[in-house]
C-alpha cells in the first residue's frame, strides 16, 4: 500500500483529523496581499493560498490552547505541512534553490503573523533548522503515532483482535520507525525529536500490551499474529528477517520495509534488561498458554 494511501485510509485517527483542517479551503477568502511575499507570489500565485491559510493555522492554535504535548506536537505539523505544500502544492522541489528561500520568505511573514496574535503563551513559531522532506515525513510519522498513541490504546481495550486487525498496517509502519528513533529521540543533546516530544519512552507500544487485562493479553498475543508482529520485538525481528529476504529476492520492498532495514538495529533489537525482559514474558505467556 501506498504511503498516502496508507494515511487517507485512517482518516479517524486524531492526528488525521488534525492534518485534514491544516488543509481545509477557506471559509471567507483574505484580502490580504503580503507585501513582503508579493514578488514571490507573483511568480508563485499559489503561494497567496498557502500564506492565508498558514494565518488561519496560527489563529486557530492560539485560540485553542491545548495540551503543552499536543501543543508541540501540532507546531511541527504547520512547520511540516509548511513543506508539504511547497513541495506539493507548488511543485518546488528541494534541491531547486528557490524551495528554501520561499521557506524563509514565509517563516518571516510567519513571525509577523505571530506578533499580532492576542495570546502570547501559545505561540507556534517556524522552525529553520528542519530540512529533507523524507525525514521530516518519516517523523511526521512517528509523531502523528505518538499523538494517536491514547486513540490506538483505548480501541485495543475496546476489542483488542479487531483494533490490531483494523490498524495494522498503519501501526507496523509507526511502530518500527518508534523503535528506530528511540536513541535519538531520548537522547540529552536537543534535536528535532525531543524538542516536539517530552517522555518518548511512555509511548512505548509494549505499554499498550502491558496494560491489557490478562485474558485480553493471551488472546492477542497468542491468537493474533497481528498483534504479536506489532507490539512485540520478536515479531519486530521476524518483519525484518522478512524484509531482508524480500531484498534478496529483489521482490518489491515497501516503504515498512525499508524503515526495517536502515533503522537502528541496536534501538530495535537491544540486549537492555527491560527489551529481554521484554521477549522472555512474551515467550513464557506463549508457552504457558501452549501447555
């Protein structure tokens, strides 16, 4: 499955909901005509399109306060979608010059959008260290499954077979990129990561496998190869062993399949205490439920 197609088949989750009004057309069209972009706009006349909806996103956020995580984490879905429509909308690619100076053109019509709006706590400001529009989507992804991560757990404990079944997909995509990033993002030094997101390691997709009763638990993991392949580093292990082959065979490698094969094997497949401790109780529960 395509990776857009991926993301417009879970149109439900919140971060999807979220993205879809970033892009959403304008109730009443602006006059405003950006004196500081307007030989830009000239040249790009789409770009008026993308500045007057950028002002509605900033509006809407310091209208709407929201949680410092979701607060975060929503300030890096306008930065990327800034990208995305460059990109997309105004089909400049990144290795054209003119991509990043439309982006700095824009993040100072940004900054002045950011003077006029009433609450100065909840302000979203442009980031000019982001760049590569492949990472900046791999992250979008993994911060999008972050964001859901309340969304996935509370459908898991509603039917946790038709969840993992419905999502699975979208969660072994998210799920690998997680575990790749893990030494990044809970790394001291700042990065890209831990600027957007505090406490990466209570996302951790064991934590929905560990709160799960225990009849739900036996089921899910025994019964639903599903859920074993997503929440547990021993089907991890088998989706790479999988992609590897499918390398070698040179059948067609997916885009799940690459995260596998260029991520952190030492993030994903790790000798820590808590990643042993991890597979043991995973085996144990197969073998308790086998006998």
């Amino acid at each position: 499955m395509e990776e857009e197609d991926l993301d417009s088949k879970y149109e439900n989750v919140p971060s999807q909901i979220f993205y879809k009004e970033l892009n959403a057309e304008l109730k009443d069209r602006v006059n405003r005509q950006w004196e500081k972009l307007k030989d830009l706009i000239e040249e790009q006349p789409l770009l008026k399109d993308v500045c007057d909806k950028l002002e509605k996103n900033l509006k809407s956020l310091n209208a709407n306060p929201q949680s410092e995580m979701l607060s975060k984490k929503h300030c890096y879905d306008i930065n990327y979608w800034l990208f995305d429509n460059v990109h997309n909308k105004l089909n400049i690619k990144e290795e054209d010059p003119l991509f990043y100076n439309i982006i700095d053109s824009v993040h100072s019509v940004w900054r002045d959008i950011n003077e006029s709006l009433p609450d100065k706590t909840h302000i979203c400001k442009p980031d000019s260290t982001l760049m590569d529009m492949p990472v900046l989507k791999e992250f979008k992804h993994l911060f999008d499954f972050i964001e859901n991560f309340a969304f996935f757990k509370a459908e898991a404990f509603k039917d946790t077979p038709k969840a993992c079944t419905k999502y699975f997909k979208y969660l072994e995509r998210s799920v690998q990129i997680y575990y790749a990033r893990e030494i990044f993002c809970t790394n001291p030094e700042s990065n890209m990561c831990n600027r957007y997101i505090d406490n990466y390691k209570s996302y951790n997709p064991k934590n929905v496998r560990e709160e799960l009763n225990v009849s739900k638990l036996i089921m899910g993991l025994v019964w639903y190869q599903c859920y074993r392949d997503v929440f547990t580093p021993l089907g991890r292990q088998m989706l790479r062993a999988r992609a590897l082959l499918k390398k070698k065979l040179k059948t067609n490698i997916s885009y799940e399949d690459i995260i596998l094969l260029n991520g952190s094997s030492e993030s994903i497949f790790s000798g820590s205490s808590s990643d042993s401790s991890y597979i043991v109780g995973y085996q144990a529960s197969s073998q308790s439920s086998s006998g």
